[in-house]
C-alpha cells in the first residue's frame, strides 16, 4: 500500500481485522478475540504497521467487534439456501460458505476461508509490534446518518 495522503482514522468492520465478542449473555466481563483474514504474525504486523504508516501521528486505527461465529442455514428469496459452517484449526478458524438452490441440491458456491485468532495478551503484543496502543472500547456510536455500532476497538497510532 503506498499512498500519498495521510489520514486521522482508518476503520475495520469486518474487514482485515476485527474483534470476536466471546461473551454470549451481554455481561460486562466481556473477553474479545481479534480476528485477522490474515493467517501468520508476521504479516499481520507488517500490514498494520503499513496502516501506521498513513495515519497522522495520534492517528486512530478502529476494529469492530461482533457476535462469535457460528453454523448457520438462512433461506432467501429464489429458493436459495446460505449457510455457513464453522470449525476450529490450530491457529483460529475455518468458515465454510455454501449456497445451494433448494429444489435441486444443485451447490451454486462453495468458498472457505481462514482467519486467525489471537486471545486478548496476544493482540496487545501484535498491536505494540505495529505502532499502535488501545485507548478504548467504546459502544452505542453513531458513525454516520444511518450507520451505528454496537461496540468497537479504538487504537492509536504512537
């Protein structure tokens, strides 16, 4: 990536990285997992630190937070089955997307994806390899007219 322009803030939702929610019951002892499509440390940290590098100094790098994934079957218009499975790997984990024309069995797409997994003490030390350093958790924010989210992960560049 290399861009001419500097930034405030660049934004994750569900993008590269974000945050697994672990916490199913709403309680406040949430514990949260980043998420990254990116499968090693190494180029986690040389990407991030690429997102550093556009950020104005104090600049604001922010990761959205969502439900852990699960299996799940939804029915759409057109006779169409989405599902998605999920599946544990050594570094994280497998989801694989299917979507099937109901009357027929006939697989219209079949993908997988993997995506690494880091607890809490491993996310820190990715962040502090890349330039960055946790301010806040921060919920119920109004991002735009329309857009809000429900909790999201706030780093600044150092």
């Amino acid at each position: 990536m290399q861009l001419e322009e500097s930034f405030d803030l660049t934004y994750s939702n569900s993008g590269v990285w974000y945050f697994l929610d672990t916490n199913t019951d709403n309680d406040t002892d949430n514990e949260y997992l980043l998420c990254s499509h990116i499968n090693s440390i190494e180029n986690n940290v040389m990407a991030l630190r690429r997102v550093a590098e556009h950020l104005k100094m104090n600049g604001l790098l922010v990761l959205s937070a969502q439900g852990m994934h699960i299996d799940k079957v939804d029915k759409l218009p057109g006779d169409i089955i989405y599902q998605v499975k999920v599946s544990k790997t050594d570094t994280g984990i497998k989801r694989q997307y299917t979507v099937i024309r109901e009357n027929n069995g006939e697989i219209i797409s079949d993908t997988t994806a993997d995506y690494l997994i880091l607890d809490s003490n491993k996310t820190k030390q990715l962040m502090q390899e890349s330039g960055f350093e946790q301010i806040g958790i921060e919920g119920n924010k109004k991002l735009g007219k329309n857009f809000f989210l429900s909790k999201f992960h706030v780093y600044q560049k150092r």
